[in-house]
C-alpha cells in the first residue's frame, strides 16, 4: 500500500496552483513581459502590490527647479492612484539649442526616452523616425483636449492626421514698444505699419532717444525664422502653395523678399537696427530692450513679463504690445509641447499608461485634491507667464492677473486669434530645411549675399528636400 505521508498531495497542490495562478494571470490581461510572473501573480489574487514604471523624461533648461517639482508633485499623485502604476521619473536637461542634436544619439542608441518635450521644428521629422509615437494610437481620450486648445497649437500637435501629444508652452511673437519713446518722439500712438515703424524709428534716433530703436533675436536659432516670419506674415506673405511648392520672393511669398529687403536696410540703410543682431538671441532682445537700449523688439509674450517689475526693468510702466505691424496683423504661433517616445510603446502597456498619466498631469486636465483644472499649465501661466494653448485659461484670475502685467491682455489674446503655424512643418525635411536656411537669412543680413540670392537658395534647398521625402 502507498504510503501517504501528504507530500504527493503538496505537489499535486503546488502544480495546480501554479497552473491556476497563471491562468488568472492570463486571464486578467498582465502579461508576464511587461510587469514580470510575481506581480502577474499578485494581481490576479487582488494583492494590493503595484509595480513602479521607471519613466525617463527628457527636458530642455528652462526652469529646471520647477520641472523637478512638478515632477515631484506627479510622482505624489500618481502614488494616490490604485488604478495606476507607481511612477518613478530620471529626468534629462539639453539645453534648447542643441536639444534636437543631443536626443538624436539616443533615439538612435534605443536609450530610454519616454517622455519628453518638442519643438513644433522637430514633431514631422521624429515622428516620420518612429522616434516618437502618437498618443492618440494609444490613448484615444487625448482627442478630447482639441476643443480646449488654439487651432494653430492644434494644428502644430498633429501629424498625418494624429495627434502626438499635449502642449507644454504654446506662444506668439509679439511687438512690443516703450511707450516713453513714442511720445518724446511726438507720435500720438505706436505705429501699424512696417512703414510707420521705420518713420517712427528713424525720429527716435535722430532725436538721440536711442541709438538702435529696434531689437530682434537673429542668431542662429528658432527665434531667427519665428522673428522673420511674423514679419512675413502680417504682410500677408506665404512660404508655399497648397502643394507646398516653394513661393519665396514671388506672388503671395513676395513679402518673404520685401520683409527681408526691410531688415537689411534697417541695418545697413537706415541704421535703426544694430548688426549685434545677428549674435542676440531673444533673451538678449528681453535684456536689452529692459534696460531701455530700444523703442521696438519682437519678442513672444512671456518674456515681456519682465519689462514692467520696477525691480529689473529700467522701462517699468512705460512697456505695453500691440497687434503685429502690416496689412493682416498676423504673427507666428508656436508649440513646444510634452509627446511620448517610443521607448515607452516597446516597454510595455504599464509604461505607456505611465507616460499618458504624466503626459495628462503636465498638460491636461486632472484631480488633485478633489479640485479638476489645468493645474500645471496653470502653474507656467500664472508664475512665469509662460503663454498657453489652452483657451479657458484666459478665464482663470491668476492668469489673468500675470498677463495683464505683461501688456493689453486684450491685445494679447487678438494675437494669439490671428496667430499662424509655420507653415510647412509637418513636412519631415523642414526641420534640415530651416536648419540650414537660418543661416541664409545670415547672409542677406549681412550682405554677404542680396535677399533675393539667399531666397533662391531656401528655393533650391527645399526642392531638394521635396524630392527627396516624397
């Protein structure tokens, strides 16, 4: 007779348990790739373990502190979720400039990058990549924020008709101009026209009230074709035609040659533009402009934040915006924005439900502590004046309050109304393009060549690019 001493019965027990586990596993969607068999097993009993998704943010410089914090904050929160994975976050800094160059290797290595900001310069290209995945594909929910958001911040989001994330910063380049100036120079109000801009300039400096009445940021950087194309733009000019054939100089694009014809002549011609341009980024127009060097700059809303605090600016009280000079009043807008990178997709659904919590933390809607709003995009509003895609902020008092020390919110808001994407930016070979086509606009700035030569360039450059992507 066999004996039974139970240890058959343990193994009998131990086999069809695991079984059963594993089953429950199965059956209840974990799979074993993504969270491992302990917490596959763990959640099919209801256990109340939740495994932690290691997120890999990438970031560009501004405000480091308060990415950190906000970061911090996420973290907290989602740690108060049972519905979703604890998060912890390593967080990476480029600084702007280079942001692109720097992520490129490790896109390219397969290193993490889950998270991270863009640039609308860089959405086509990264995306044509598969450096980055569109949330939508994922999270179908992120459709919802459209009705919140402007049209041209929309428009900048989306790629082959999806959209790759939420806005982190969205903005207008905007006219400013030092009220004082005006006057002392006998004008009743600032001016509307490029005309009038350089009437108006010119009497400022012959009345010595400044040396060099206009500041923008052309070194070579995004600031440089964002400057020259709201100038382009609120003359009603376009880079190209519905089939994106390059227009530069000619028909509608003919204000692309007029406005940069201007430029040169504001600093060779009529020297009311200093040649230190070419090496001033907008800080640098920010900074100057604050110290009283100039009438005029162009500059997006969230650095005139600073033209009126008495404690760091010698224009205080007297900085104040109005609609873009020219025949529409029209100016670039601009998105930078939080996207998701592919990296998360490979790593498993624990990681992109990760990515899209913080994703939708940093700039969408959320509840933290029973109240539903905008709280970070709120938060870069209010505090730094950081301009915003989402429209029902314009109804928050904080926000109201920060812009309205920034100039006419009325004007404010008109602009973002008249704001315009880029155009052709959703073509993967715009972001070489404009690369190397800063450094054309260099030229005829410095009379190293005529504006039309630099203009047939950028035509040459982006037939290259057509050929070569289509």
């Amino acid at each position: 007779m066999k004996r039974v001493d139970g240890s058959q019965t343990r193994r009998n027990h131990s086999v069809l348990g695991r079984r059963e586990l594993l089953a429950k596993a199965a059956a209840a969607g974990f799979g074993l790739a993504a969270g491992g068999l302990e917490h596959s097993l763990r959640m099919a009993f209801g256990a109340p373990a939740r495994p932690t998704v290691d997120l890999t943010v990438v970031t560009w410089t501004f405000d480091v502190p308060k990415i950190r914090d906000n970061l911090a904050r996420f973290e907290a929160w989602i740690g108060r979720r049972t519905d979703l994975p604890a998060v912890k976050t390593e967080l990476i800094n480029y600084g702007f400039g280079v942001f692109d160059s720097s992520l490129a290797p490790r896109f390219v290595a397969g290193a993490p990058v889950d998270v991270l900001y863009s640039s609308d310069h860089w959405l086509a290209r990264w995306a044509r990549m598969g450096w980055i995945a569109p949330v939508e594909d994922h999270k179908p929910q992120v459709r919802a924020y459209e009705k919140d958001m402007d049209k041209y911040s929309l428009d900048s989001l989306t790629y082959d008709g999806k959209l790759y994330g939420l806005p982190y910063y969205a903005d207008v380049m905007h006219f400013a101009y030092n009220k004082r100036m005006i006057t002392e120079a006998g004008f009743a109000g600032p001016p509307k026209t490029w005309d009038e801009v350089l009437e108006q300039a010119i009497r400022i400096r012959d009345r010595g009230i400044a040396a060099s009445p206009i500041l923008m940021g052309f070194t070579l950087s995004p600031w440089l074709e964002e400057t020259y194309l709201s100038m382009v733009y609120s003359e009603g000019g376009s880079l190209f035609d519905r089939d994106l054939n390059p227009l530069f100089g000619k028909g509608k694009g003919g204000a692309t040659r007029t406005m940069l014809e201007w430029l040169v002549d504001a600093i060779h011609k009529h020297r009311i533009m200093p040649p230190k341009v070419l090496t001033m980024t907008a800080v640098d127009v920010q900074q100057a402009f604050k110290d009283g060097e100039a009438a005029f700059c162009i500059v997006p809303s969230y650095m005139m934040l600073e033209f009126n605090e008495p404690r760091i600016s010698k224009v205080a009280g007297q900085a104040d915006t109005i609609l873009m000079p020219g025949k529409t009043r029209s100016a670039v807008g601009f998105t930078r924005m939080y996207v998701m990178g592919s990296s998360a997709v490979k790593r498993g659904t624990h990681v992109v439900d990760a990515a899209w919590a913080l994703i939708e933390y940093m700039g969408g809607r959320v509840a933290v502590d029973g109240v539903t709003a905008y709280h970070i995009p709120k938060r870069w509003a209010a505090e730094n004046g950081l301009g915003f895609a989402i429209t029902p902020l314009w109804k928050d008092p904080d926000v109201l309050r920060t812009f309205e020390r920034m100039g006419s919110v009325g004007v404010l808001q008109e602009q973002k109304r008249l704001a315009k994407a880029k155009e052709g930016i959703k073509f993967p070979g715009f972001a070489e393009w404009i690369f190397h086509g800063r450094r054309e606009v260099q030229k005829a700035l410095l009379r190293e060549k005529t504006a039309e030569e630099a203009l047939e360039t950028l035509n040459t450059m982006w037939a290259a690019q057509l050929r070569r992507f289509r």
